[in-house]
C-alpha cells in the first residue's frame, strides 16, 4: 500500500487508500483502507467529488463491512 493514505473523519482505523481516476475521466475509484489489513474499493461518478460527499458514501460502506464482521459467528 503507498504511503499516500488519510484518515477518514468519523471513522476509527480507517484511512483512505489511493484514487485513481478512469480513462475517460467520469468515475473515481476509491480505496478504504482498516487498520487490520482489510481494504476495498468504491467506484463513484465523478461529481461526487466533494470531501463530504465521499466521506459519507466511504461511511456507509464501513458501516456494512463493521456491521457484517459484528454478526460473523452469531447464530452459528
């Protein structure tokens, strides 16, 4: 992982990972990246490209990754 990662507000041990934007310019590709290793991508148009705007799409997706390591074992 590059070294270029920061920390997503409102999160704990969450950084964002590199973007990377697509051939033609219209969609961005964001990395998350948890403190336990785990990383994933999101894919958003490209206006969607407000701090804030991103930063509640990434909030969201953390939401459903903690929410599904939580359950994991329960029921079992």
């Amino acid at each position: 992982m590059e070294d270029n990662v920061t920390d997503i507000p409102g999160t704990e041990g969450w950084r964002y990972g590199p973007f990377r934007t697509n051939d033609d310019g219209d969609r961005r590709t964001i990395t998350l990246v948890h403190e336990s290793g785990f990383q994933t991508t999101v894919e958003l148009p490209d206006f969607v490209s407000q701090g804030e705007e991103v930063g509640d799409v990434a909030r969201i997706v953390i939401a459903a990754w903690e929410r599904q390591e939580a359950l994991k074992g329960v029921g079992g």
